[in-house]
C-alpha cells in the first residue's frame, strides 16, 4: 500500500492509527469482494490455474502484498464451493491485519479459524512452509481436518502434527505446505532437532535460491521458520512467553535421593513461614532464611545423605517446601490411576502426560504424596516460549482479548494489536465483576443465581480455576438437586460428550478451563 495512501486513510481517521487501518482495510477488502465475485464464474479448473500461477509469481520474486487481493478472493470463493462458507468483509480485514504482520482482535464467534485461512494461504504460496499453531491437539486436527481441502482445492498441502505423531509422521507433516499444530510440539520438535543437527541447525533452514530442498529419512524433522500464525495469542505469546520447553535427562534413580526427598518432607512440618523461609505464592519462590538455613543444619540426617553436600540439602529442602505450600493436588497435579504424578496444564485443564517438573520438584510432591518415586531428569536442551516465536521471520496472531496486552505485543513481538469490528452488532451485555472476601461467601452467592438460570431453563457454564473448584461447586449443586456436568482433567473420555450438550435448555456444564473448548 503506497504512501499517499496510507498519508489519506490516517487523514480521513482523524490521525488514529488503528482507526487508519480499518479504513484502509475496508477499501481493499471491498475490492476482494469484487474479485471474488468474478472468479464464482470460473470453474474448478480455472481456479487451480490462477492459483499455481500465483504460487508461480511468488516464487519468481513477487511481494505477496501485491498478490493478496487475487490471493484472497480466490480463498473466499474455494471456500464457498467447498464449505459453503463466505467470509464476511469483516473477516478480510481481519485475514489483511494478520498478513501485514498484527493481531487481530476478533470477538468469540466471528470465525477466527474461517479468516485465518486468508493470510496461511498466501504465505504459503513461495513453498517455505506455514505453521499454524492452536492452543490443544483436539483444536489442531480439526481445524486441519476442516480448513484443509481449501487449501488442496487450490493446490497446496495440508499436515498436521499431535501428540501422538511419530517422527516421520512429523517429518512429513512439517514438509507440507501448511502444518497445524500446538506450540508445545512445534518447540519440542526443533529442541529434539537442535539435539540431533547441533549448531548446524541454522544453517540448514537458511533458504538458498535454485537449490531444491528434499525431505531426509535421517535430517531434522522440521524445515525452518518462515511464517507461524497463532490461535489464542494472548495465552501463548503473553501468559506462557517465559514458559521454558524443556527436553529431560533421566538420571539413575538412587536410595540415597530418595532418603533425601522423605528427610525433606518430613522437616517441613517442622519450619515456620516468615522465620524459617521466605514464600512468595505469586511467583512460587521459596528462600531459607538463616534461621532456617541453621535448623536444616543441625536437624538429625539418615546416613544414606551423607554424600550430598549442603547446597544440594538446601535446595531440595526448598523444593518440598514449595511442594507444600505452592503445588496443590486437583489444581497444578493429579494422581493417575497408575499412582503417578500428572501435571494439569493450567491453558487448557488436561493432564501433560510424561511431562515433569525439573530440579527435584517432581520428586518432592511424589514424595509429598507418598507415590513411587521417579527418577530424576535434568536438561538436555531448553528454549523459552517467547525465544522461540521470536525466530520466524513472520508472525501473526488472533484473540479475543488482545488489546490489553498491546504494548506487550508491540516491545516483544514488534505486533501491533486491532480491533476487527464485528459482522453484526453485538447485543451481549457484559455485567460488573463482584468480589467476594472468600471462597465460601462466593459459591453461596453462585449457587442460588445458578439456580434460578436453571429454572429459567437457561444453559449456564461455569469457569472454574482448579479440578478441586469444579468438584466442590458440583457438589453444592447436587445438594439442591441441580444436575450438572462437570468437565476437568478428571472426565477427559467424556469431553466431546459433555462439550455436545453444554448448549441444551437447562444445562449447567462447569469447566476448569474453556481456552479451545
């Protein structure tokens, strides 16, 4: 978009940015609609020609800037043909805000997914790969399993990589086109790559030109980092930025940590708050205080410790007492039906099976809890949340809550935040918060505003922050003789099922956390 232009729409906005780049993106989206329109009287065929004559152009050194009105018209009407889905005016703005590199703020309902379609499709176009990274597996495969045949309509590829993928099934998932999948097996993914290529890594993803790239049997799995557009932006690229993706050491398991991890737990009980240590339950940081550091000292050890040093004791000491005071069972771990520790994902309310804990921290609340003890692991490799974003040469993201966090977008991710206007006017009211000086006075003030949403027949669903929260507010209800159904880490087998009849006349459905549900 030239100059003059831009110099018009922040003129006609009255000097407001943001309000300058809907206008903008009003005007251009107008014009995509027109192109769409034309190209509804192309067949099949033609549609596939105009698209890998654009994929022709980008790879022949064309701005995909100047390539996305064509780009995006085609979009619109391949998936009209195929889903008998149109994007709004709305969602073209939106599709152009992720493309020049924001996050579009987009209220619930309004099809995120649908728009991000737009933006994936051309930045796929040159052939270097395109992530698409939601918030859980279930959000991944079906958005992949939905949006894809757009994608094949026109001509690309479409992959997606869970969980449960193996690695040549991840390999050539991440060789398609466009790849949807989670940020956690996007970060673990090119740990275990930089684990297996070293340093070498970089080098290998720099693009080259007239050199044609081909998959390896025995190279990394992933291809490089050109272009990630991320589902729920705020939760990932803000709430879990410092969040580090750890790949585990396991270390032999010995009677002598073991004796170590029960003396600690046993010696707790023993230390005071504010005497002993020092607790911060926000950050969950524990400090041993010099009277502290002394009653650990001259407490009665077991033999079986004497080859560890008192560093070693004080940290472990440290640990158990964050595993009292700062992990609770039902809201940070569960135990599974194999007496094993399980850490509940605070984004999305499900277990992290095989995930641990590091620095003997796992090993305390197993100890804490009097189930075996693992042995413990340490780091093989290690990457922050935000470090690894912060090495695609473009991102984009979508969230319906984005603009509080705008300054922490733009100094982080050089992302500027906007509000896409809604398709229609919203007529959702949005009540004051209430604060309640406990747990207690607040479930009895919920309970009887639940009850009479019941009997209304309304649909009602509750946010609750821990499994032990869901259970305890179930438990009320049932004691009214409210039925409801209750959806955490516990009921994962019945999720779809619970997650089918949440809407239905009179349902109470209680949550643990909604983010991908």
């Amino acid at each position: 978009m030239s100059s003059l232009s831009d110099l018009w729409h922040l003129t006609k906005s009255a000097g407001r940015p943001m309000a300058a780049r809907i206008s903008r993106w009003r005007r251009l989206a107008n014009r995509i609609l027109a192109l769409s329109e034309i190209y509804s009287q192309y067949s099949d065929e033609k549609m596939l020609e105009l698209a890998k004559d654009l994929r022709w152009r980008s790879k022949s050194g064309t701005a995909l800037a100047d390539l996305l009105p064509e780009a995006y018209g085609l979009v619109r009407e391949t998936a009209r043909r195929v889903l008998g889905q149109q994007h709004y005016p709305v969602q073209i703005m939106g599709g152009i805000g992720l493309f020049e590199g924001g996050l579009a703020e987009m209220q619930t309902g309004e099809g995120k997914t649908l728009t991000a379609t737009l933006p994936t499709f051309l930045r796929a176009l040159p052939g270097r790969g395109c992530h698409v990274v939601t918030v859980n597996d279930y959000l991944a495969q079906r958005d992949c399993d939905q949006m894809g045949p757009i994608y094949e309509k026109l001509g690309l590829s479409v992959g997606c990589v869970v969980s449960a993928s193996e690695p040549d099934e991840r390999r050539r998932a991440y060789w398609k086109d466009i790849t949807y999948a989670t940020s956690r097996e996007i970060g673990f993914d090119f740990l275990r790559d930089r684990l297996k290529v070293g340093a070498q890594l970089d080098e290998m993803h720099r693009p080259r030109l007239f050199q044609h790239a081909e998959i390896s049997e025995d190279g990394p799995v992933q291809r490089g980092h050109h272009f990630a557009l991320v589902d729920e932006a705020d939760s990932v690229l803000i709430d879990d930025a410092v969040t580090p993706l750890i790949i585990g050491l396991e270390r032999d398991a010995t009677v002598e940590f073991d004796a170590l991890l029960n003396w600690s737990r046993d010696l707790v009980p023993q230390l005071e708050v504010g005497v002993d240590f020092l607790f911060d339950p926000g950050k969950r940081t524990v400090e041993l205080t010099n009277a502290g550091t002394r009653k650990v000292v001259l407490a009665s050890k077991p033999a079986l410790m004497n080859s560890f040093d008192t560093e070693k004791i004080y940290t472990q000491v440290e640990q158990a007492i964050r595993a009292r005071y700062a992990y609770e069972r039902g809201r940070d771990y569960l135990i599974n039906k194999d007496e094993e520790v399980a850490i509940v994902d605070e984004g999305t309310g499900r277990t992290l099976e095989g995930r641990k804990w590091q620095a003997g921290l796992h090993q305390a609340i197993e100890a804490k809890e009097n189930v075996p003890i693992t042995a413990e692991t340490g780091e093989a490799a290690r990457i922050t949340v935000q470090t690894f974003f912060r090495r695609y040469e473009n991102i984009a993201g979508m969230t319906g809550t984005g603009i509080q966090a705008g300054r922490e977008f733009h100094h982080t991710y050089g992302l500027s935040v906007t509000t896409i206007p809604t398709h229609r006017p919203c007529i959702r009211e949005g009540l004051p918060p209430r604060i309640f000086a406990n747990q207690e006075a607040k479930r009895q003030a919920l309970v009887p505003e639940i009850e009479r949403l019941y009997q209304a027949g309304r649909a009602v669903l509750i946010g609750t922050p821990s499994v032990e929260a869901s259970e305890a507010l179930g438990r009320a209800l049932k004691s009214r003789e409210i039925d409801c159904l209750i959806l955490n880490a516990l009921f994962h087998e019945a999720e779809a099922e619970i997650i089918s009849q949440a809407g239905q006349p009179g349902r109470i459905t209680i949550a643990t956390n909604m983010a991908g549900r």
